[in-house]
C-alpha cells in the first residue's frame, strides 16, 4: 500500500511562554520550519488570542503545518502534514521543538490516504 501523506501531531511541551505568546516568532518559526523541510510556502495566516495564545497555519505545496499554542501552560499542539516524498515532516518538527525551547514532546505519525489496488477499484465502482 501506498500512501499519500505523512500527518506528524505533536504535543510539544515545557516551552518558553514569551516565544509562545510572540505572533511574529511563532510565525516566523513555523515558516522556517517549513523551509527547513524544503517545503514550498503558499500561504501564511496566524492570529492571536488575547489575553494570550495563537493559532496558525502554514499552508505548502505539500499540504500544511498548524500550531495552536496556550503559553500559560507552556505548551502547544502541533500538527505536519506532508504530501509526497521530498519533504520529511520529522524535519519540520524537529526545528519547531528546538526553536520553542521543548523540554518534552510526545508525538505520532500518520499515515494519510492509504491506497491500495483492491481499495481504489471498489471507490470508482462505488
């Protein structure tokens, strides 16, 4: 079987409040990320909550990352999806935890779209 995208969900925690409640960090981070990875950046949007908190998303070529983050408990959920075979979301990640200053992160990966032969003849009949 083959699949479509690599979905890397993270829980990164143990992060600097000041880095996770900055807009123009988080975003300038999860572009870099992006980059990082050798994604090609399509979109960038990024708001922020008051009294503290930000949501985000970097839309790629190759699907997206999104970060939604509470600095108050220090912590923010992170979410790489990628498509295709040049860019490994593990590398994205990877620069997120580093950048944030994490001094703990669970995550899993995903696998998105999985198709096989059998799978794919049942939907076009279906």
């Amino acid at each position: 079987m083959n699949a479509l995208g690599r979905h890397v969900l993270a829980e990164v925690y143990g992060c600097e409040f000041s880095i996770l409640n900055d807009l123009k960090t988080v975003e300038r981070i999860m572009v870099e990320a992006a980059l990082e990875a050798g994604a090609e950046v399509r979109e960038v949007a990024f708001h922020k909550f008051s009294p503290q908190g930000i949501s985000g998303v970097v839309v790629i070529s190759e699907s997206h990352l999104a970060i939604h983050t509470w600095p108050e408990l220090n912590y923010a959920a992170v979410d790489v999806f990628t498509c295709g075979d040049t860019v490994n979301p593990w590398v994205a990640c990877e620069y997120i935890f580093d950048q944030f200053n994490a001094k703990n992160v669970t995550a899993t990966e995903m696998k998105r779209g999985m198709f096989s032969a059998a799978n794919t003849a049942q939907q076009v009949a279906g």
